[in-house]
C-alpha cells in the first residue's frame, strides 16, 4: 500500500487532538505524520515517540527547509500563525501538494484558487472551530430549510472560547484559552454584517460598545461583539437576499465594557514599539499614553478618557489587571499591546486543572412555505479535561483531521481553494465530531 506523508507545521495549543486523532489512525491508514516546529520539545511532546511519526525542530521561515519539508510530504497541514499560511501555500502551489489551514482564507491565498484548480489541488481553510464548526453546523442547517422551500431571513452566528464557570476565579470571568496575540488584538479592523436589509460598519474603535446579550440555553447569558465581515458569506453560504446576517464573539458580562478601555488607551495596537519601555512602570506607561491635564488624578484622567466611572464593574475590572500599578514593565522596546499580553498573561493564565469552554450558538428566522414565521436555534457548549486538554484545541483540532482523514481516504472530491460548506465535507465530519462528543442541540418553534 502506497504511504502518505503528512507534514504538521506547528505544535502549539491548537495542535494535540489533530495530531493525536492522526497517529492513531496512522498504521491502519498507512500514513507517516511528521511534526514540526521550532522548539523540538513542543514536537516531542505531541508525537510521544509514536512509531508512526517524526519530530522535528526546523524554522521555518527559512525558506531552503521549509521547501525541503513540504517537498517531500503529500499533504500539509498548517497550524502557523494566519500571517505564514501564504509561505506555505506558495510552496504547496509550486510542488504541488494539497494545504489544509483552520484559519481565515487570506486575500492573497484567494487569489491563488485558478492555479490551484489547474494542478488538481486542494486548499482546505476555515475546518477548525471558528471559523470551521461554525460553517458545517449553520450550512446544515441552511440546506435543511431550503430542502422545505422555507426562505431564510435572519441568521445570526455566535462562538467564545471562554474558562468554564466553576473554574473561573478573576472578575473578568476569562482566561487565555488560545492563542494570547490574536484576544489582544482581536476586533482590529472594521466589522462588517447586514441587519434588517441595512448594512452595518463598525470600527474598531466601537465593536466593544456595540455588544448584544445573547442568551445559550444551557451555558447562560453572554455579550457578542460583530466578527470580521458577516456580509462576505452570504454568496458563500447561497442566501444572497437574506436581510439580517451577523457573526459575532461571546464574552462574559462585563468583559466589553471592561476591554473597551485598553482601546481607548491605546493599550492594544501593536504599531510601534515603546523605546524606554523596561525602565519604566505600568502606569508611566499609561500617564504617558494620556492627554495632558493639568491638576486631574491618574484616575480621572483615565475614566474621562475611557468614558467610564470611577465606581464601574469596568473600570474596577481594569485595576484589578495592575496596568495602572508601579510595577516595573519586564519587556524591553515593546508595543503597548506586547505589554498588555505579557501582564494579561499572569493574570489570565489557565491552572493546571483548569477546564476551558467553548459555547456556540446559531439563530435561524425562516418563511416557511405555508407564509408562517419559523425560528431554529443550535447551541454546542464543549468543556475541557483540563489546561492541556482544552475544548479549544479539540474544537480546532478534530474537524480538521476528520477532514484530512476524509480526502486521503478519497471521500473528498472538491479542488480548489475551498471552505467546508459541501455536504461531502460537513455531513460525514458533523457525524464524526457527535461521536467525540461535539453536539449541537437543536429546538425548533
């Protein structure tokens, strides 16, 4: 039987149920697994000596080895942050090997979908949680009520990586559960979603103002905050006349308001770096941040500028992280965002025995055919075993291995740069993820 190689670029938080899921298919499947990233450790851990897979310490942002690693591979895997995805895929182009990603479909690699095509290649992106669980439950759905003539006129999609409540011990009620970068600068840019047939713009420098309560049967009341461009995947997901489509994050009650104030301190862009940044404290840092006036406390000074008051959740919430404190900054010519990530670490780190939680919830408005309104409302909630074995990594990991799986197997057909929105792909991984314990609860009315 001929062997598959599988190349894994990136041993991170994301990385353990994917490889897990893959080694232990491996020897049935003929596969070999080699895992890669820059710290051998993070590799050595994941594979655990399995007799199926290979660990390697490689940069790769050296071109000459990453070329050499995706040349001998049939199928690669990319788990690099968003910003290297196009390194690869490049590479995949020119040595012709299929790409899977669980990030957003960048522009550039977007571009890149009639050569892919011509060579008879797939480019699988958006297959991990958000985006990727999302798309397979929601088209499901959408493909369900357009097999019973229904026309749908609102769809509204929701998901948080959040700590589980009996785990939660921070007023903020988070935890890092993913990647610590992408929650700090999470919100950057323009949000973008389609409400009552008017389309909506949003900056960044309002998504955390422009939050709705949304309630998860089962896993209680949450803010969303719009994600990205809703009004994109309206062509993507064929309901084109829709009049309401909206994306958005879950948080906690409080968390907003609460992060809106590191935005307007200009807490969170990563534009430039603080030259003196080691030699001073956290609040020289904000003081220098602030606009000059004289005679006010630190603390009016920051309340007029967040707009909060003194005696609010949201700005006891920002004390509480100690950005306003003398303590000493330990990072050296960084970026008030590097900053707040390096502070927010400490204090948002996940215990040992930590569970994480992931909630998502869909609702769905529809004309049914006899002229009647119809509503459908799907919820996931996934909680972890523990700080290692976080919901987060297996909402990202699972769907894309069961997709991996599913084309070496020869089930998928699809070329092309794609997203999971086909019913060869969603059914067959949906079936898969309930066996795992990935569970949509659906109630109709």
């Amino acid at each position: 039987m001929n062997i598959k190689k599988i190349l894994i670029l990136g041993a991170g938080r994301s990385s353990f149920y994917l490889i897990n899921y893959l080694l232990e298919n491996a020897d049935k499947e003929n596969w070999l697994v080699t895992v890669v990233d820059k710290t051998i450790q993070l590799a050595n851990e994941k594979t655990n000596n399995h007799p199926c897979s290979t660990a390697l310490g490689v940069d790769i942002l050296k071109p000459e080895q990453r070329y050499h690693l995706v040349s001998d591979s049939d199928i690669v895997i990319s788990l690099l942050p968003p910003d290297l995805h196009f390194l690869v895929a490049t590479d995949c182009l020119e040595l012709k090997k299929h790409l899977f990603t669980a990030s957003y479909i960048s522009p550039e690699i977007q571009r890149l979908n009639e050569p892919v095509e011509k060579n008879n290649l797939l480019f699988m992106n958006e297959i991990g949680l958000d985006p990727g669980i999302d798309h397979i439950s929601a088209i499901k759905i959408i493909h369900k009520i357009k097999a019973k003539n229904g026309k749908l006129i609102s769809f509204k999609s929701y998901c948080g990586g959040l700590i589980a409540p009996e785990c939660n011990d921070n007023p903020w009620n988070y935890k890092f559960t993913w990647n610590p970068r992408n929650v700090i600068l999470a919100g950057q840019g323009t949000a973008k979603y389609l409400l009552n047939g008017k389309y909506k713009y949003v900056p960044y420098n309002r998504i955390f103002t422009n939050s709705e309560i949304v309630e998860v049967e089962g896993a209680g009341t949450y803010e969303a905050y719009p994600n990205r461009d809703s009004i994109g995947y309206r062509k993507i997901y064929g309901i084109e006349d829709i009049s309401t489509m909206l994306r958005g994050t879950l948080r906690s009650p409080d968390f907003c308001n609460s992060w809106d104030i590191f935005i307007k301190l200009g807490l969170t862009d990563d534009s430039y770096q603080i030259e003196n940044s080691k030699n001073m404290s956290y609040k020289e840092l904000i003081e220098s941040l602030l606009p000059h006036s004289q005679g006010k406390t630190l603390s009016e000074k920051i309340c007029s500028v967040a707009n909060v008051a003194a005696d609010s959740t949201a700005y006891k919430n920002f004390l509480w992280t100690g950005i306003a404190s003398d303590e000493k900054i330990p990072l050296e010519k960084a970026s008030p965002a590097m900053i707040l990530q390096n502070l927010l670490e400490s204090k948002w780190k996940m215990n040992p025995n930590d569970k994480d939680m992931v909630v998502m919830h869909h609702e769905f408005s529809y004309i049914n055919s006899n002229g009647n309104q119809k509503h459908i409302s799907s919820s996931l909630v996934v909680k972890g075993e523990n700080s290692q074995l976080t919901a987060m990594a297996k909402t990202v990991g699972l769907p894309l291995a069961i997709t991996v799986k599913l084309f070496l197997q020869g089930k998928i057909s699809l070329r092309g740069v794609r997203i999971p929105v086909y019913k060869e792909i969603y059914l067959p991984v949906l079936n898969e993820l309930e066996k795992n314990g990935i569970i949509f609860s659906e109630t109709e009315g």
